[in-house]
C-alpha cells in the first residue's frame, strides 16, 4: 500500500507530473475519438448515397 | 490504397497500444528518479514525444503540399489536411507539458526565449493553415493558399531545432542527438524511445482514419466507394 | 516530369530560398533581442547601464552562496568561466537552485555592480542519471559537462 503511495506522490512532483500525463490524455483521446467519429460519418454516408443511387 | 489501409489500422492500433503500455510501465514505475531532477523529469516521457512528433508532422505536411503543388496530386492534399489537426494536438501537449515542467524545476510556467516562442509559432502555423483551409469558398484555392503556408512555414523547423544551440535560452540542449552516447541513463532512455515509437505510431493510425474519411467524402462520386462502403461496414 | 510540373518545383523551391534568406537576415539583425540573457562578461564590457532591467545568466560559484539568517535574502556570484556578477536576491529559490548549477535571474546592476535580482530562474541541462551513477561518476571525476555553456554566445555591445 505505501509503494502505492509512493508511487502516487511522486516524489513530492504529483501535481506537476499527474497534471501533464492527464492534459496529453484528453488531448490525444479527444483526436482519437474525433477522428473515428468522422471516419463513421463518411461511412454512413458513402452507404446512404450508394442506396438511394440503386433505387433510381 | 483504401482496402490496405483499412487492413493495417488494427495492426498499427495493436501495436501502438503495446508500447504505449510498455513505455509507460517502465518509465513510470521501473526507470529511477533523476539525481537533480527527482521524478519531476517523468514528464519527459510525453514531453519529448509530443515535441518530435509536432516537428515530423509539420515536416509530412509541409512535403505532402509542396507534392500536391507540383504534381496534384489529389491524396497528397488529402494527407496534408489530415495532418494538421494532429500536429497541432501534439504541439499543443508539448507546450503544456513543458510547462508543467519549467514551473517546479526552472521556476516559471513560461518564458519568452527562442525555444519555446518557436514552437508557440508552430502552434499558429497549424492553427493557420486550417483557418486558410474553413475560410476559403472554393476548395481549389483553399487547398493552394494552405499548401503554400505550409511550405514557407517550414522554415520554422530549423529555428525550432536548432534555438537552444543559436541562442541563449533557458531551455536545455537535446538529449539525444546521436545515438552512441545519449546523455541519459539506458534505463532511462528505453522508456522514451518506446514513448517515441507508440506516438509514432499513434499519428500513422490516426492519419489514416482521417484520410480514410476524406476519401470517403471527396469521391463520393465514385462507384468503388459506394461499393466498398456497402460491402465492408453495413 | 512535364514542363509545367518542372516550372512548379523551380516556384516551390524558389519560394523556400526566398523566405529561408529572409528569414536569416531577420534573425540575425534581431540577434540580441532574442537572446534570453546576457552573460557576466557582457555586464562587465558595459552592455547594460544601471538601472536598466536585462536578464544574466551563468554558473552559481561553488561556495558563494550566503543566505541571511533573518529572512530569504540570499547573495551569490554568478560566473561564465571568464568574468563574474555577484548577485542579490530575496524571495524563493527554484527547487534546483544549487552551488555549480545555472541559473538565470532577472534584474538590474545597482551603481556598485551588483545585480539586485527580482526573479531567479534555474536552468537544468541535458543529462539525465540515477543517484547511483552520478554518484560514482563522481568519484570517478568523470561527471559529463553539459553543452549549455555559459561562455559561447556573448552579445558584444
């Protein structure tokens, strides 16, 4: 448990070392989903358009 | 192109995930603090990452649109353009990091020196050309006026790389500038070349996703499209 | 390669040239002012009056460092293995403020020479080592000096 601790506080730099490792997460998980939220748009897309181009 | 790299995202996931994992683990629990540093230097693990990363995009993007300028080439533009946004994701980390780094160690959150007003620049160069890009009516133009500011901007790499040697600052000299003799303890220095690979490979996947899109998008006139929207992802 | 792609590659590379001098004579003209800080040997030809706020860096003196017993004044000499500053200041020290380490401070010099701080920055360098492996690089007199060094970028006035 004190290893944890230990872990944790980071020799006495916890707020400095946590605050970064959080801020570069959100910044990159926030591309990630970006991006693959897009990639499903076009897809749905692309299907959609390839429907209605079979029903004429 | 579009199939193979609907192929390779898993594999390049897989394995960004892998040493994502592995660099974390050993530079967080396993490498020892620093003598003067204490573990306040941890942060290096994304720090230095992000930076290389913010440069070699900048360097993809700007050679992608001088190859979309001389040749037209349609998936040259489309790279430049789906690198920006990254770029300018692992700019921003970099500055960030930095300076939750330069507070406990240097003293100050920010100072104006050469170093980090460059890669602030950086920072406006990518936020730049995706402004010239939304604000543009006809895609033709948007896409030669950005691709012209990438390519004059790319000037700034240089500056970037080489301020710390130029001028005097208060950021530190590279660590590793060449690979004999690294200023860092090996059990250091694995971790960060891990950090290094997995942001790599972060970025490859993450471009593809986003070409992959704009591919979707743009030749929505294309049957191959509508066929292989249809049969791969219903 | 088509004339017309030929001529492309001459504009982009034309147009990289361009802005690649320019942006040289810029910097160079600008060459003091980006430059974060002057060195001790720039103080002592007379590149700042006093009173006038500029920022020094160099080397903390091995041995120079007094601190008051009363409050957070502190003094010390700074170095650029050529000519040295002493220094004043009062207020909290930067946590890798040591003997032997860089720093830079931002202040002026009182009538006397001495700069009156009123912001210490330290500077770390490029290594990175275990307690154990500095410790017997010590010993071993072998410590790795940094490329940082103080002396090698003076702005003559």
């Amino acid at each position: 448990m004190s290893e944890l601790m230990d872990f944790l506080s980071m020799g006495g730099y916890a707020f400095y070392v946590w605050t970064s490792y959080a801020l570069t997460t959100i910044i990159l998980l926030g591309i990630v989903i970006w991006s693959s939220r897009q990639l499903k748009q076009s897809r749905t897309q692309a299907i959609r358009r390839a429907q209605q181009h079979r029903k004429r | 192109m579009y199939r193979f790299a609907d192929r390779l995202a898993p594999w390049l996931a897989g394995l960004c995930v892998l040493c994502l994992v592995a660099g974390l683990y050993l530079g967080l629990v396993v490498a020892p603090a620093d003598y003067e540093q204490g573990d306040s230097y941890r942060i290096i693990y994304i720090h230095v990452p992000a930076a290389w990363m913010s440069m070699f995009v900048y360097v993809v993007m700007a050679t992608s649109s001088a190859v979309f300028l001389i040749w037209r080439l349609k998936i040259a533009d489309m790279v430049a353009l789906a690198s920006a946004p990254i770029g300018a994701a692992f700019t921003a980390v970099a500055l960030l990091t930095g300076s939750f780094w330069g507070k406990p160690m240097w003293g100050t959150w920010w100072i104006w020196d050469a170093r980090l007003t460059s890669e602030l620049l950086l920072l406006f160069l990518y936020l730049g050309y995706l402004a010239l890009r939304g604000a543009l009516e006809t895609p033709q133009s948007a896409s030669k006026a950005a691709a012209i500011l990438a390519i004059v901007g790319v000037v700034n790499i240089p500056i970037i790389h080489f301020s710390v040697e130029w001028w005097n600052t208060l950021h530190q000299p590279a660590t590793i500038t060449k690979f004999d003799k690294p200023s860092m303890h090996i059990s250091m220095l694995r971790p960060l070349l891990l950090m290094v690979l997995a942001f790599q490979l972060l970025y490859f996947h993450n471009l593809m996703v986003r070409v992959r899109a704009l591919i979707l998008q743009r030749e929505n006139r294309a049957s191959w499209v509508a066929e292989l929207a249809e049969k791969n992802h219903v | 390669m088509t004339p017309k792609r030929k001529q492309r590659l001459m504009m982009v590379c034309l147009m990289l040239c361009g802005v690649g001098v320019a942006v040289a004579f810029g910097v160079n003209a600008f060459k003091q002012n980006i430059m974060l800080f002057h060195s001790p040997s720039d103080v002592a030809a007379g590149a700042v009056k006093p009173g006038q706020p500029f920022r020094v860096g160099g080397m903390v003196i091995d041995g120079s460092v007094k601190r008051s017993s009363e409050d957070l004044a502190v003094t010390f000499e700074l170095t650029d293995h050529a000519k040295n500053i002493p220094v004043s200041f009062t207020g909290i020290l930067p946590d890798l403020f040591r003997e032997g380490q860089g720093i830079v401070a931002m202040g002026a010099i009182d009538e006397e020479g001495t700069f009156i701080a009123s912001e210490v920055l330290a500077k770390h360098d490029e290594n990175y080592m275990p307690p154990e492996v500095a410790e017997a690089l010590e010993k071993a007199g072998k410590m790795p000096g940094t490329r940082a060094n103080f002396d090698s970028k003076t702005v003559q006035p």
